[in-house]
C-alpha cells in the first residue's frame, strides 16, 4: 500500500506562504501521496477550534497522524490548532522568537503584514507592471522606452508567462518581442530593438520542445513542423548571439526559475511584495 | 538613528521560498529598515564560501548583525553559510528532521524540487491557464465555456492581474468580463454571461479609490469623474446582487488576498506549483 498523508496549509491570511513552506518541504520526500488542504483566514477562535476539529478527524479516517504547516501569527489562535494527532510544524512559532531577541525588539503580531497592501504607492507600481506586460505582449507597443527588461526569443519560447510573472511578483515592467520569420537572414536584430540592446534578454528552446508546445495550439501546422522549429531557432540564436543578447534556454526551466534567473543576470532590483 | 539591518536571502535554487520566508516576518518588526540582498542559484561550496564572505563583510561596514534567510538543501553547502556575526534562519535544518521522524524516511535532498519543472503535464496546464488569460481578458473572446471562473466587474476593479494571479499561481483558467455602462439599467446580467452564472464571482471597489486609479491612466477625463465612478459601482452592485453573484470589495485587498478569498468562496481546487 503506498503511504498517503494528508497535509493542511492553515493560514490566517491568504495561506501562500504555508503552501510554498509546505510544498518545498514535501517535494523532498518522494513516493509518499499527499493529500493537499488549504485552510485560510484561519483568523478567530472559533475557525481554529473548527480546524482542530478537521484535523482530529482526519487523523482518524487515515489512521495516521496528518502534516500541518502552519502561519498563524497570533499566539492564542495558533496554540488552538497545536492537536496531538497532528504533527504541526509552525512557522512563526519557531521564528519569530530567535528575531526577536536579535532585534531586540517585539514582533507585532500583526495578521496580514505579508500578501496585504502595505503602500498603495508600492501597490500601485505592481500594477502599472502588470499593465505594462499585458500591453506591451508580443511586441503589440512598439515603445520599449519604459521597459525595465525586454524579452526577445521566437514565438512561444516562453517570453508571455516569464513577462507576466516578473511584472506580478516583482513590478519589472517587463515587454516582449518576438523574433519571426521576417527577422531572420539579417545581419542584425530588428531596428526597433536598437536602442534598448541594454534592455535585451534573450530566450531559447528545444527544437523537439518547441514542436510539441507549438503542436497544442496548432496541430499539423507548417508553424509546429519540428523543421521550422529547428530553423527559427537557430536563425534567433545567430541573431542573439551576434547582438551580443544573452540568452537562456527554457526547455527544461519553470517560470520562477526564469524569473529568478533572468533578474540575476540582467542585475535588475526584485521588489517583494 | 534609526535601527537598519542587511537582510540577506540565500538559496540554492531561485530564491522565492526564501523572499517569502523572510518577507512574512520581518513584516512583523515595524520601524527597522532591512536592506533586502537576494543570493540565488549558491549551489557550490565555491559560492558558498563566496556569500559567507560576503556576510562577513557586510557585518563588519553595518557594525550589526546582518539576518539570514536560508533554504539551502544541501547540509554540506548550507554550513558553510552559517557563520557566527549572522543570525541565521534556517528553513531546512529546522523542519526536514521532523519531517523525517513523522514519514520515517530520509528526504532526497534534491536541489530545485520546489518551482521546478516536475511533470510536463502540469506544466503545460499552467502555461494553458496564463494563455487563457491573456485571451479571455476583458471579455475578448465570448466563448467562455472553459473558464473555470469568470470575473465581473467595472473597468478597473482589479479583474485582470487577479485572472492572471490565478493562472500563474494556481492554474486556473479565470476569464474576465467587464461591466460597463451599455449594461447597465438593464434587468439582468449581459445575456453572454447568462449559461456561466455558476462561473460568475463580482469584484467592486470603492469610488475613491475607482477615480484615483482611473485618473492615472487618464486624467481629467469623464471616464475617471467620481460621480462617473460612483455611478457605475453601483449599477454594477445592482446587477450583480440581482443575479446572485457573490461580489468582493477590492478596494484594500492585494492580488494575493483577492485571488485566495476567490478561491475559497468559489471552492475551487488549488493546484501547488
């Protein structure tokens, strides 16, 4: 029988950081089935002792003790869900104090400081970003002045999710350009891409990956033929290469890992939010 | 003087589960300014021994200790960081043994589980869910079938970084519709949206905030007038509590806190990428 586990993500906000708390976590233990539940607003009393009652429950219709990742910032809440038959790993309970005492000062036990809006200055930044990457997607705008970072690469290379998550979780005003046919065979990248070489970030792709991403959008095309793949590709590559545009292949990369990549590389500033 | 601090997140991977991490808690200690370094990708002992250096440095220009958010997997590495003028918060030293204990297994100690690329399959959903949202923004595409949510709400409440959020963050295909003043006084919903009614979730804004954020995009004009704005909210508020759709005011709640609330209103699944 294969070992399942239920896991519960128990917030009293928005549950994010337990989830990616949790999930990194249990990505590190392979062959074991988890079941994922996400509790959040978990912000009075009555909710927790709610939760502790789930969780009890849980435990019996396993019959083994559940995971519970844990974030509640208010000490009383968070004691009420702490149930024997769980084990409880909490986030705050075994961080907050060694800050404290560095610090020098009390935490302010404040629900909600994270994933909140803090600064509608800040706020609005993040979503003048997304607003760029949506109108400024696939070279629809060709004023690139504003961009903090310009993506170049073929079509669905991966430049559309990469700009929009840059925008959403760190307000890059983030444009993208797509490298086509009617580009390749020049010497050069496309004149509208001069004055922003400093700008520029290249990505690439397998041939074979390409193909198979092109192929869910438009079976049997000419534009998904693994030939044309491989020719735009190389084409792109020389261009990049000659521009001197670094680039980063995506085959095999998520979009946080491009994000993050590409905000080292280019030396731009991660905002957090 | 005010107290100030270098804060430093470390990884061996992207770096977000650290940002997030250290972010939620210091958000707790108000009144300090932290200098925030992200430190990706220190996958070598090499690296290691570069950032330690680093930290060292830095303790000795800020004559304070610098605070170190760490989720490096490998122990190996992750010790050469631990340096004493820090105070280090260690995500995986702290809870992967107790982990361990509870499953009774070691974990894998595999770098770049977490944000990485596990299955194409779930991948693919992903990028499906941000392609559908970039195409089903703003009403472009009637054909909405799909969606396993749909926003309403008037121009500029927050539908589309919050449908983008959702596919980004958690794979779902949201689609967004807009209310505006064609559709108003009228006794129902546009008839488009009529077979989705299940589908449906409201967002509404206070006027204020409506014209502030409508006057940055286009100032002075009729479409940002607070009597326009207060006008529109209201119709919008009419024909969405005649139609039975749960509405949320968005007027202080951050991306994260909308698309979580939604989801849990909406009872839909989520996916942990």
């Amino acid at each position: 029988m294969p070992h399942r586990r239920t896991a519960f993500f128990i917030s009293d906000r928005t549950g994010i950081t337990a989830e990616m708390l949790g999930h990194s976590l249990l990505t590190q233990f392979e062959g074991i089935e988890f079941k994922r539940v996400t509790l959040p607003f978990i912000d009075s009393p009555e909710k927790a002792a709610q939760v502790a009652e789930r969780i009890r429950q849980t435990a019996e219709q396993d019959q083994i003790r559940p995971l519970v990742f844990s974030t509640i910032v208010n000490e009383a809440i968070r004691h009420l869900i702490h149930i024997d038959c769980a084990l409880t790993l909490d986030f705050f309970e075994v961080f907050i104090s060694p800050l404290e005492a560095e610090l020098a000062m009390e935490s302010s036990h404040t629900v909600g400081r994270s994933h909140g809006i803090q600064n509608f200055q800040e706020y609005n930044q993040r979503i003048e970003a997304v607003n760029y990457a949506m109108s400024h997607d696939d070279g629809m705008k060709p004023d690139l002045a504003e961009a903090d970072i310009i993506l170049v690469g073929v079509s669905r290379s991966g430049k559309t999710p990469t700009c929009l998550y840059l925008a959403l979780q760190y307000g890059i005003k983030a444009a993208n350009y797509p490298l086509t046919p009617e580009d390749f065979g020049k010497p050069t990248l496309p004149k509208l891409l001069h004055p922003y070489k400093h700008k520029l970030f290249g990505l690439t792709i397998s041939p074979e990956r390409l193909q198979q991403i092109r192929s869910e959008r438009k079976p049997d095309s000419r534009y998904a033929a693994l030939d044309t793949c491989r020719f735009e590709i190389q084409e792109a590559e020389a261009l990049m290469r000659n521009a001197g545009v670094t680039y980063l292949n995506t085959t095999s990369k998520s979009i946080e890992e491009l994000a993050s990549t590409i905000l080292h590389k280019a030396n731009l500033a991660r905002r957090i939010y």
